[in-house]
C-alpha cells in the first residue's frame, strides 16, 4: 500500500492529504509522535503538535504522555480512528479498548519511532544531487507480519521492505547491545527466513556505529564457530558452511543513517 506522503494543490487538500496519512501511519505501525509528523510533512514542530491535537479533539487519535518518546509523548489510534483507517486502508485494523497508555509497549517505544522513521524515509531517499534513489517501495511492519507469518521458527523481524529491482529484504532496527547467545539465536532465525524464502537479504540500520562494530565482532566470531558446533538434539553441526556463507552474504550493515538517527533521537 501506497505510503509515500504528497501535498496537495492547495491548503484544504494539503489538511486532507495529511489527516489520512496520519490515521494510516499510526493504523500500520500504533504509534507516532511529533518530531516523526514535523519530519515526513516538513513543517514546524508546533504545526505538528497543533495537527495531532486536533486529531485527539476529533476523538481519531489518543494522546499518551510518556517520557520514554523523544517528545514526552505519543499518539494512537482510538476507536473511531481505527474505523477510519479501515476505510483508508482496505483492510481489518484491530483495535483494543481500555486506557490508551496500557495499549503501548513502554520499553519499545524509541525502537518503534526509529523504524517508523527509517521505514518512511527509505521511501523517500534521495542522493546528494537530490535524485530519488529510495531503498525500497513498500514495507510490510512487523505487526502486519506477525499476522502473516504465524510459524515459531521464522523470526518476527522489524519490517519486510521491497526493494527497487524486486528483491525482498528483512529490515532491522538494531538499537541496543546484545549477547552472544542471542545474537546466535538470531543468526538462526535469520536462516530460517533466508532458506524459507520469506526474504533474500537482512539489512540492519542503527544509531550507533558501537552496536555495529559489536554486531559484526560477534558475527564473525558465530560464522566461524558455528559449524564446528553440534546440536545436542540434532547431533548435527549448528551451522553448515554453506549456511554461513549464506549468512554472511546476506547480512548488510546499513550505517548510512546512523548520525540522522542520531541527530533526530538524541540530538
């Protein structure tokens, strides 16, 4: 579905193109924030608020007050918001009532905005001449692929993208420092969706060249321990050599974005 934001000819139909894009924005990944509307619309932080909030008064969005957001807030959809974007959408938003600070993870929320944005801006990426030149042309967010993919072995990956030549891509936001045992449990998962055909290649963003050099450390050290490595069950090698190619040709380490991330999140 169509995700690239557009004004429109004059200010009315700007309103109504930014209204919908909104709604659809937070029906497909449950959250935004106004730094993320300032940015994709290019209008000044307090238009963002003032568009939010207006949005909150017509009872489409709810307002979470929350110091884990780069804003101290975030927005959601409420019920009659989630209609609408059924409508926007053409598909079933589902939509969980109660208190709307209880319907956000808390301990994701700056992973899911850095997303939000990497996903969005992937669709608009320019080169420094200012040619469009984006990293792909539709995402799938990884709640939509939950639903998709239903199978334990398939690791639930921030996004699914699809690239310009055709080639589909797992997207993922590394955002913090992992362990050894579960960077290994990921390589596996990655497999899995690799030699399953639900992707052809893993491309991990961050803000923090730190967590890149600490995932490729650990990389190179799993890929070459790994297939000397037996699983107790299988009495099989954890990796076959061929599989750690695969790995190692498919895992891209996108640093490209690392000081907007940066800039945008910490700055």
């Amino acid at each position: 579905m169509a995700m690239q934001y557009a004004p429109g000819c004059n200010n009315n139909q700007t309103g109504k193109m930014r209204r919908m894009a909104t709604i659809k924005l937070v029906a497909r990944f449950g959250l935004t924030s106004p730094s993320i509307i300032a940015w994709m619309y290019a209008i000044p932080y307090r238009l963002a608020l003032e568009h939010l909030n207006k949005l909150v008064k017509e009872k489409l969005l709810s307002l979470v007050i929350t110091h884990r957001s780069l804003d101290g807030r975030v927005y959601l959809l409420d019920y009659a918001g989630a209609k609408y974007a059924e409508e926007l959408l053409a598909i079933a938003v589902y939509f969980r009532s109660g208190e709307p600070s209880l319907r956000v993870n808390q301990n994701t929320i700056m992973h899911d905005l850095m997303m939000q944005y990497i996903l969005q801006k992937g669709l608009i990426n320019k080169t420094k001449e200012g040619a469009d030149k984006p990293f792909w042309h539709a995402y799938v967010t990884e709640t939509e692929f939950k639903r998709l993919f239903k199978s334990n072995d398939v690791r639930n990956v921030d996004a699914i993208a699809i690239e310009p030549d055709g080639t589909i891509v797992a997207v993922e936001m590394e955002h913090s420092f992992k362990t050894k045992a579960s960077r290994q449990t990921i390589l596996l998962k990655w497999l899995y969706g690799l030699k399953h055909g639900y992707y052809g290649k893993v491309m991990l963003f961050s803000q923090s060249l730190s967590i890149f050099s600490d995932i490729k450390r650990l990389h190179a050290e799993l890929l070459e321990e790994m297939p000397s490595r037996y699983d107790k069950a299988t009495r099989k090698p954890l990796l076959s050599e061929s599989d750690a190619l695969l790995l190692k040709r498919a895992i891209i380490c996108r640093t490209v974005l690392c000081t907007e991330l940066t800039g945008m999140f910490y700055g």
